[in-house]
C-alpha cells in the first residue's frame, strides 16, 4: 500500500506575555521551565502563556483595545477575536505567575465579564484587564509536522505596576526573574529566543512611531525558519 501523508495539525490561537521590570538597559524578564511530563516542550524555559478559552471569547461590553494595539491585531483577524487573543495573554499570566496588570479606571466592565477565576481576581482587585499595557510585538506559528501546533502572539508588558504574589509551585516550574541578558543562556527554542530579542529590542525604544511598525511573524517552510511581517 502506498504511504499516506499524516495530516497537519491545524493550529490553536494562543497569546504570551514578555514581563519585564525595571529602568535600564537590562531588565528583568520572568520565566519558567515547563515541566518534563508536558506534551509540548518538556524541560524548556519559556513566558507565561497559552491557549484562546472560551471564557477569552466573551469580551465584555465596553471593554475595548486601545487604538495602536487594535490596528497591529486586526491586520489578520478580527477586532472582536483581537480583544479575545488580548484577553488571554493577560489571563494565562495570572494563572501562571500570580500577578495581575489592573485598569481600576474600567472597573464598570467586571459586572458584565464571565464568571471565571481570572475575572473574580479582577473583581476583588476593583478594576479591569488592563489592555493599555501591552505590546503586541511577535507572532509565531508551530511548525507543520509538530503534533501540536500553535498560532501565538507575544506581548510585551511592564510589570513595574503588576499586582499580586509570584506563584511558587505552579503550572511552570523555576519560575523566577533574572537579567534579560542571562535568558539567552537558559534552555530555550528558537521562538523563544526571537522573542526575547524583540522584547529586548523594544524595551530600549522610545519612539512611539517604532511601535506602529510591522509586527514580525516568524513561521516555517519545511524545516526553514522564516520571518515576514505583517
């Protein structure tokens, strides 16, 4: 019988956060290991993040991006699913490290958001999600032959004004800060460390006009990593 062609896992949207904190040059970047058991880079140091829920999918009323977040997100999809991507990156991170990036002036969204663990937090904090602190400034995509595969957008985010205690023994483990510069030297994939070097990137930029600019996306062609803009 002729070989058959195993057929490509379709990818699932995803969203991470690079934290940083601190005022010079070389930030602190927070990162965990993934656990050896994990069926998807076992052992590897990577941001908080993962997987679109369908809690992300109930944007509260009244609950919007700020403009220059929305422009970069809505290039390849839509605004409501933009808010959604938006919504998880913020969420994962608190469920991963324990803290939480609070907007008290939106606290009239939290009467209209799903009940889940992420909204409650937000609702004893007093305020809502707060968008205005991220960056939209990679996305990603798995490659095809991988049997899980993954649609990710990576944020940057201060965590200077972050709220809450780091999670000790979560779902990453060594969860912990260190110099940005040091990260590179962790066991990291490739995405991880193009990540790490547009965070680094940004971090030291102070242009507003440098943050409007085409957002890199990193994929592959068979087994060639490419990097387009969009």
């Amino acid at each position: 019988m002729p070989e058959t062609t195993p057929a490509r896992v379709r990818p699932r949207d995803a969203a991470s956060i690079v934290l940083l904190r601190g005022d010079g040059d070389n930030p602190e970047v927070l990162m965990g290991r993934r656990r050896k058991r994990a069926s998807f880079l076992p052992n590897i140091y990577v941001f908080p993040g993962g997987r679109v829920d369908r809690h992300d999918r109930v944007v509260p009323e009244g609950l919007d991006l700020p403009r220059d977040l929305k422009q970069k997100l809505t290039r390849r999809t839509t605004q409501a699913h933009a808010t959604s991507i938006a919504i998880a990156a913020l969420r994962e991170t608190h469920e991963e490290t324990g803290y939480l990036l609070i907007d008290r002036a939106i606290s009239d969204v939290l009467d209209r958001a799903p009940q889940s663990a992420f909204w409650h937090a937000l609702r004893q904090s007093g305020g809502g999600p707060d968008l205005t602190s991220l960056d939209y400034i990679a996305r990603a995509l798995t490659p095809t032959m991988s049997h899980k595969r993954f649609n990710t957008r990576f944020f940057l985010a201060s965590a200077n004004n972050a709220e809450g205690d780091l999670i000790k023994d979560g779902e990453l483990e060594d969860l912990h800060w260190l110099p940005l510069s040091e990260a590179f030297r962790l066991p990291i994939v490739d995405v991880t460390e193009f990540v790490l070097r547009q965070a680094e990137q940004r971090w030291r930029q102070t242009s507003k006009a440098t943050h409007s600019a085409p957002v890199p996306f990193l994929h592959y062609v068979g087994m060639r990593q490419r990097i387009d803009h969009e």
